[in-house]
C-alpha cells in the first residue's frame, strides 16, 4: 500500500535533528511520496534543497511546492515573485503554493494577500502547474478569485480541508481536488469534516499529514514529542475508511493516484 503525504513542512526546524529517519520512517510506512510545502521564498529555497540532497539518499520520494503562505503577503516584492517564478521552474517543483487568504488573524492586508494570491495564479497558469490552496475565514473572497481564473489552471488541491459542505461543493464544482489531514481524526473538533468527507468523490481526495502539526488524535501510542510526521498517515486513511465504509487499499490507490497525476509524476 504506497501512500503520497501532499502536506509536509520538512523544512521545519522541528526536523532539523532527524530529517533523514524522518524520511526513512516514513518510506518504511508505506509513505513512499512526500511533497514538501512551502510558505515563504526562503522556505521554497530550502525545500528545493532537501528534494536535492535527500535525493540522493531516497530517490524519487521528495518534491516541493514554491510559494508565499497569505501571512506574509505584506512581504511580497516584485523581485521576490521575480525569484518565485526562477524557483518554479526546477524540476522537483510540483505545485505553486501554498497560496490562497487568510482572515482569521490579517496577518497581512486583506488587499495585499489578494493581490499576491492572483499573481501567484498568474504564475501557476504561465508555467502550468497545480495550485496548493490555502483558506481560512475568507471562502467568499477565496472561491470568487479561484472561480475567475479555473479555466486557465491546470488543476489543484484545496489544502487541509476543515470548512463546511456548501464550501466542500465549491471547491469540487471548479474540480478541484481536496486534501485532508489528521484533523478528521479529532474527535474534538473534527466530527463536522467526519461527517461530510465521504461527499468528496475518490477522484478527488487527497491525503496529508501537515506535519509536524495536527497528530492525528487516534494515534497510539501518541509521540512523546507530540510532533507530527509523515510515517503516521496510515492513521489518516484508516479514519477515511471507516468515513467512506471502504477498505483501507482502497482510499490509499485512489489517493495515491490522484496525487501522482495531479503532481504530472511518473509512476
């Protein structure tokens, strides 16, 4: 059962001391793919270099997105998307993002990460590749700006849904696809997503640890360290099995499918 993890932040500094078992364990899981996402240019730099250097060692398990996370869209210069649009081009670069907005908390203008959320589209549909999506507090805003500039875009994944049905069939009416994390694990906070996830359509779903945040709930044993990682996306497919009535095997081929074509990776 191969898995591809869409959401990981291996850049984190969490990770700094066991980067190299942190791929090996998950490989050893079953979790063969990981795409490193990014929230900053220094973060899309750093991500390309450990695709480069880990390479070596896991050949063909390592990818990145490029992009600027809506928190630090006041940051954004004509020269960084300049630099953005350089990074894009290489080829472990799979996705631009992780885009979108963010009104939870306006850590940047509500205006400014508008603007770098459509330049970043722009980019996405110049060098055709598939968008990472972020949304928080901002589905109106969100869905209007995705919605005016689908038909150009070759695909992509709304990241680590949590939102409502009427926002879920927003998403899949521009077809999009839509990733989902250890967050319908929570038996907390998590039972709305649980409830809906089997009205995303198999062609469409797929999976992601977000780590090292969101450790699924129904993990056990639980990490000492709490942090999350990529060898415990099992615990996510075995959450979606038991939301769809569906074997395990079956949420993971379609997931991992899903991944490798959206991504445009060879099997």
């Amino acid at each position: 059962m191969s898995l591809f993890d869409i959401g990981v932040n291996l850049a984190d500094k969490r990770f700094n001391k066991d980067r190299t078992l942190v791929v090996k364990r998950a490989i050893e899981a079953g979790v063969t793919h990981q795409l490193i996402t990014c929230t900053t240019l220094s973060s899309s730099e750093q991500a390309i270099s450990l695709c480069r250097n880990l390479g070596t060692q896991f050949p063909r398990a390592l990818y990145s997105t490029v992009g600027v996370h809506p928190h630090h869209a006041d940051d954004v210069t004509p020269d960084m998307l300049k630099q953005l649009h350089q990074l894009a081009l290489t080829p472990c670069v799979k996705a631009i993002g992780e885009m979108g907005l963010d009104f939870n908390r306006n850590f940047s203008t509500p205006s400014n990460q508008r603007s770098v959320f459509e330049k970043q589209l722009e980019l996405a549909i110049e060098i055709q590749k598939p968008v990472f999506l972020h949304q928080r507090d901002a589905h109106r805003d969100f869905f209007d700006i995705l919605k005016s500039y689908r038909s150009e875009l070759s695909g992509g994944v709304v990241h680590c849904f949590t939102d409502s049905e009427a926002a879920l069939q927003d998403y899949l009416s521009l077809d999009m696809h839509i990733g989902i994390t250890g967050w319908v694990c929570d038996e907390r906070r998590g039972t709305p997503l649980a409830n809906i996830v089997h009205r995303i359509p198999l062609n469409r779903l797929l999976i992601e640890t977000d780590a090292p945040y969101l450790t699924p709930r129904t993990l056990k044993p639980k990490p000492k360290s709490g942090r999350n990682e990529p060898a415990f996306l099992p615990e996510v497919v075995k959450t979606l099995a038991q939301c769809y009535q569906m074997p395990s095997e079956t949420i993971a081929q379609a997931s991992f499918n899903n991944a490798m074509q959206l991504f445009a990776i060879d099997s």
